[in-house]
C-alpha cells in the first residue's frame, strides 16, 4: 500500500465501525498522526477509553458526529495533569451533536462547569469523579434532555447547594429525570427531591454510608409524593475491622416505622440492600404488602446481612411472612429475606394454600437448620414457579440447603406430571 493509497484505504474500512474500544495509550505527537486517522469513523455510534488509553490521541479518534455514547475511565491517581486531561477532553465533546449517553470515571479535581454546559444532548450522564464541584453539579441541573442521572455526589456542600437552588428562581431543575443513582449524604438527597419536578422520577437507587436509619426520616418523607416505581437504598455502616462480629446496638437496625413514610409510594421494586437485616415481624410484613401489592422485586437487607450480627441476634418474622407475601404480592418474582426457621415457628402445611404464585427467585437468610421435607413442601405449594432458592447465609448448613432444591426440583417434576 502506498502512501497516497493510505487514505482511502482506511476510510474504506473505517466506515465499517460502529464501536470501539481504546485499552492502550499512543504516546505520539498529534502534530504526527495523519489527519485521515481523526474524524473519519463517520458511523462510530460508542466509544469506550480505559485508563491506560486516556488522553486526546484516543479521544480524537473516538469523535463523530453520529457518535451516541461515550465511556471515559480515567483512573483516580490525584494528579494535575489528570484533572486538566479530564477537562481537554470534555472540551472537545462540543462537537460531537449526537451524543446521548456520557460515563465519566476518575479523578478530577477542576471544575467541569465549561465543558458540560455545551453537551446538552444528554440523555444519560454519569459522573464517578472524585470531587464534583457544586458549580458542576448544578451546570447539570439545567439539562432539559436529561432523564438518567448517576452521580457521587458526597463530596458537595449541603448549604452551598440549597443557596444555588434559591438563586435559580424557580427555573427548571433537572426537568426530565426520570432515574437517579445518588452517593451523598440523606440531607442533601432530601434537598435536591424536594426541588424535582414531582411527575417525573420513577426510579431512586441511594448510596449511603455512615448514617444510622433515623438519618432517613426526612429524606423519606422527602421522597412520599413521587411516583417511584423503583427504590433502592444501598446503606454501609462502617465497622472496626478489629472485631469479628461488631456488636450492633438497636437504633441502627431498620424497622417498619422508618419505612412507613415510603408507604404510599407505587412501588415495584424495594431493594434495601443494607449492611444489617431490617428488623421486621410477621405482622410488619403484612402491612408492607398492602402497602406496594404490585411488588416484582423486593430485597429486606443484603444477602449476607445476617453475617454481620452476633449469634444471639434472631429476625422476628418467620416462614409465616412467605405466605403473606404470596397472598399480599401476587406479582412478586424475586425475593431476598431473612427469617426465623426455627421449627417451634414452621406453619401446619394443611393451612398452607395451593397457588399459582410467579415467584422464581428466592434467597433465604437463617442461622437455625432448615426442616428439608416441609419447607420444600411448603415452598412447592405455594410458589410453584419456584426455579432458584438459595441461603443467603449458610453457615454450617449448606447441605440441608442443597437438599432444599433438589427435593424441591422433584416435587415440581411432580406436580408437573399431574
């Protein structure tokens, strides 16, 4: 191939990529680089840069006009020169008039505000940086398209915020959000809620660390008038890696009353993924499933929660709260619980009754040794469309567990044969 062939040549194939992916740096002067190399992948619709990639060379290759996505990783060395390629890059996306999805990741401790402002095709941002500024985050707000928003914002001053909201003077804010993913501290979330258009969000997923369930009070009663369909709260609590099982007093544990003013929302999905399992009884459970009765997916603390609690820590609900979810959420599919299967608390199967339930995927938390033959009877009656059923904790138990779906698998063959 000769050098005036060069070109076209690549154009050629170039006009074959629709995506692309950068995972190693050219450390080359542009000056060098042959102009064909840049804005000739006129149909490139995605483009992701790795760390190792990040810079203008891989940027320039990555800009068309028809491009929808893009994907920056930066890395999180805190460094000028890091912060400054952040903001080249951003300045060059001015360009690119179809853009619609942008996931930024790093560090980047200059202030982004510029270099938004002209992306206003945005359709979904998503900003991992290691320090947002206030000035940013609010350039944000001004975006009419935007309706998918992910932002670590735990590093933004709570008073800052609601004196630049005050200025705005009522001009829209955020006006077409319709999913947020949030790290910031529950007083700021509560804050920018209180400032949503109410008709639009449908879907809150919350990351928070630190703060005990009391810190939720005016978040929630923030959140009571939106028309959430999904929710999940993802909660840390920071514990002294010097002890084996941190001793954890009452007040941090979730109850039906710091859920209650969620009660009115229209939910479908409720994850509380949280570090310790809410403490719930049967009757709490009750309520809750008049409360959403058009629940697929619902989460009572994360899967290995129980791991996190001294021994002598036991749920109050029992296999009692299966059978209300089945009567109360008759759309549930997915389900993550801990209960009690001490056998003093297992129900009489004659009470137990037969149903059509969708329920496919169930995750059970519990210290004591499950009854094998009844709860995979009791399991089989009234979810029959039961496919997966795992211990969210196992502890010494894992073969009773594995017993559970087999007999369970052949009880369903059975049924099936009928």
């Amino acid at each position: 191939m000769t050098q005036d062939t060069a070109p076209t040549a690549f154009h050629s194939y170039a006009v074959r990529v629709k995506h692309i992916v950068h995972c190693h740096r050219v450390l080359v002067d542009l000056k060098s680089i042959p102009m064909h190399l840049f804005h000739r992948l006129s149909n490139l619709e995605s483009a992701r840069i790795e760390s190792r990639a990040s810079g203008e060379v891989a940027l320039r290759m990555s800009l068309a006009v028809r491009l929808r996505a893009l994907a920056l990783q930066v890395g999180y060395t805190k460094s000028n020169p890091t912060s400054m390629t952040v903001h080249g890059m951003m300045s060059l996306l001015k360009g690119c008039s179809s853009l619609e999805q942008l996931s930024i990741r790093g560090h980047s401790s200059k202030c982004l505000h510029m270099p938004l402002s002209s992306i206003t095709t945005l359709r979904s941002l998503s900003l991992h940086l290691s320090s947002l500024t206030e000035q940013s985050f609010m350039t944000v707000s001004t975006f009419r398209l935007l309706a998918h928003f992910d932002v670590h914002a735990d590093h933004l001053s709570c008073a800052y915020l609601s004196t630049a909201i005050a200025r705005t003077c009522g001009a829209p804010f955020f006006p077409a959000l319709e999913k947020l993913k949030i790290r910031a501290q529950p007083a700021l979330i509560a804050l920018l809620l209180q400032r949503l258009p109410q008709h639009k969000l449908r879907s809150l997923h919350i990351d928070a660390t630190g703060s005990g369930p009391s810190a939720f009070h005016g978040l929630f009663k923030a959140m009571a008038t939106l028309p959430l369909h999904e929710f999940t709260l993802e909660h840390t609590i920071p514990i002294d890696e010097s002890d084996d099982i941190p001793a954890y007093t009452p007040d941090q544990f979730f109850t039906l009353d710091h859920l209650r003013p969620l009660s009115k929302l229209p939910l479908r999905c409720f994850v509380l993924d949280s570090s310790l399992p809410p403490d719930l009884s049967d009757p709490a459970i009750e309520e809750m499933t008049k409360w959403w009765p058009l629940l697929d997916r619902l989460q009572f603390g994360a899967c290995t929660a129980l791991e996190n609690v001294d021994a002598t820590w036991k749920p109050r609900n029992s296999l009692a709260s299966l059978s209300a979810l089945a009567r109360g959420c008759k759309h549930l599919d997915r389900l993550v619980i801990t209960l009690d299967l001490d056998s003093l608390l297992l129900p009489d199967l004659a009470a137990v009754p037969l149903g059509s339930h969708p329920l496919a995927s169930l995750s059970i938390s519990s210290r004591f040794r499950p009854d094998v033959p009844l709860l995979s009877e009791m399991l089989s009656r009234t979810f029959p469309s039961l496919v997966d059923v795992t211990p969210g904790f196992v502890g010494e138990h894992e073969d009773a567990w594995v017993a559970v779906q087999a007999t369970l698998s052949d009880l369903q063959v059975v049924q099936k044969s009928l």
